[in-house]
C-alpha cells in the first residue's frame, strides 16, 4: 500500500494561488485550501461542495494549502526545491510572518476515505451535474450527469479551472466534433464532451495512475467504448487533427504544447485552456498569439484563468 506526504502550508492569501502551482509543479496531486472567508458565504445550496465546517477547522489568520505528493517521490531534495521556491516568492509577495511548512503521512486507505465528506453533487454551467459515486441524484432537472470518482487523479469538478473548462465546452463543442482532453487527469472533461458530441474522443495523461483512474470513470458513465486513452506526454504522440483540444494544466506546461496544439487544431476548431493563474497569462497569451491562434474569450473565476483560442 503506497502513503502519501501531505504538505501543509500557512500562508496569506495574496501568496496562495502561486503557492498552489508550485505545489502541482512537483507532482502533488491535487491542491485543497483552508479559508476562513468561507465561514461568511451562504452554503446552503443544496448542492454545494461543502456538506459542514467548523471555524475551529480554520487558521484565525491567513489560509492553508494543502498539497498531496506520493511518498516514494517526496525526497529531502523536493522538500528542499518546494521551499526554496517558496523563499524566493517571499522576496516579492507577503508570505506572512505567521508562515509554516509542515508534512504528515497518510495512508493511502486513510485518504481513499476521509476526503469523500467534502464533496457532494455539484452544479457546473447551464446543463451539467457533477455526482460523486458516493452521493445519491435525482435528475429531475434532465441534467447531463457527470459520474465521477476522482481517486488520487486531479478533477473532482469543484476546482475554478475545471468548472471554467467544463463551461467553455459547454459553450463551444458541436455534436460532431472530435475532442482530445490533454493531461485529464479524472477523465472529468472527457465525460463532459461525451455529453455534447457523437465525435470521437480521447483522453491522455502523463501519470499511469490518472489513465487508470479516468479509465474507471470512462466506465462509470458508459463511455468506455468511445474513449481512447493513452499515456502520453502532452501532445507528443499525436497525428490526429482534433476540432476542440481542451487542456486544464498549467500555464508553463500549455506553452509547451502550444506549437503541437496549433498544428493540430482544425481551422475552425477551439483549443480551450485553463489552469492559469493571472500572473502567468499575458505570458501565454502572447506566445500563443506569436504563433498564430486568435483569442476568442478570456473568463476567470477567483484569479484562475480560462483562454479559448481558435485559428
């Protein structure tokens, strides 16, 4: 049974968002953040991703980040590079003087169960409800319903750069479009293209354990037949030309795919992005208008940002 070193990390709000890429940067598999300010916002919902919290669960100042890294992989050498990296943005951004950096080990039985209170039926967009496997859902609304059991892989749909992603293709995919979903991680996205297209499909990821994740997933929603899914790093093994490329990673990792994305996106198709955070974004968007995609809409969500571009 593998564990799994949980970082956790108090810092100020103005640090958090980049503190969350660097932590994805070296594998963790998924970000959650401890924030007081949700103990003022109204979750009575219904179908909110917090099902209870308890202001005893939060920092009185400040907020928490929480990474998830495999502890075969999480070295002495990592720990290092995570803080060293975490120093240097002190030299720029406030930190806090109330900043620590601390880990624990999980077990992986320990994580499989504890993290499921979260999260509970959620609403993305106009048509689509997100249904963990170990939540009950009346579709009395005729939703497109999301299956989903996120495992260790990224995408459970509560994130801004997923709900953004699922949106836009919500806006732009056409019922014959072909999709590829580049690093899809859960599969999430895959499933929600599967909702608006007869095109083909196909699903890659760099990381074993997301391919077999989305796999079970892609079999949760009986897609299994109509997905291809590979491990693959980013766009490399392509050949195929796709209508819609949708990829929610981050920014330094789309601006390595950008030249492969605009080779292989149809003239009219929309190559849709997200995991951004504001800081990285004029960046990437000047190398993706360098060479050759045109902006059609920018959105965000709580300074993450989606880029929809065509050619």
């Amino acid at each position: 049974m593998e564990n799994w070193v949980e970082i956790s990390i108090h810092t100020t709000n103005e640090a958090s968002e980049i503190i969350e890429s660097i932590l994805l940067d070296y594998n963790s598999t998924g970000v959650c953040v401890e924030d007081a300010s949700i103990l003022n916002e109204d979750l009575d919902d219904n179908f909110g991703t917090i099902i209870g919290v308890d202001k005893n669960d939060f920092p009185s100042e400040g907020i928490i980040v929480k990474g998830y890294i495999n502890q075969l992989n999480f070295t002495e050498e990592v720990r290092g590079k995570i803080e060293d990296e975490i120093k240097k943005l002190s030299e720029h951004i406030d930190i806090g003087n109330f900043y620590t950096f601390n880990t624990n080990i999980i077990k992986d039985s320990d994580w499989e169960n504890s993290w499921k209170e979260y999260f509970d039926v959620l609403n993305v967009g106009n048509r689509f409800v997100i249904v963990p496997t170990w939540r009950n859902y009346e579709n009395t609304e005729n939703k497109y319903i999301i299956n989903i059991d996120p495992g260790m892989a990224f995408g459970t749909g509560g994130h801004e750069t997923t709900s953004l992603c699922i949106k836009n293709l919500e806006k732009y995919v056409r019922e014959t479009d072909d999709v590829i979903d580049v690093g899809s991680g859960s599969g999430i996205l895959t499933i929600a293209a599967s909702h608006l297209t007869r095109g083909k499909l196909k699903a890659v990821d760099l990381d074993k354990l997301a391919v077999d994740v989305s796999k079970e997933n892609f079999i949760l929603n009986n897609i299994e037949n109509r997905v291809e899914v590979e491990c693959a790093s980013l766009l490399e093994k392509e050949n195929k030309s796709y209508d819609i490329i949708v990829a929610n990673i981050l920014a330094h990792i789309i601006e390595l795919m950008l030249a492969d994305a605009y080779k292989l996106l149809k003239n009219d198709g929309y190559f849709i992005t997200s995991g951004i955070i504001k800081d990285k974004k004029d960046e990437l968007l000047e190398k993706a208008l360098m060479l050759g995609f045109e902006l059609v809409e920018e959105t965000n969500e709580n300074e993450w940002y989606s880029l929809v571009f065509t050619k």
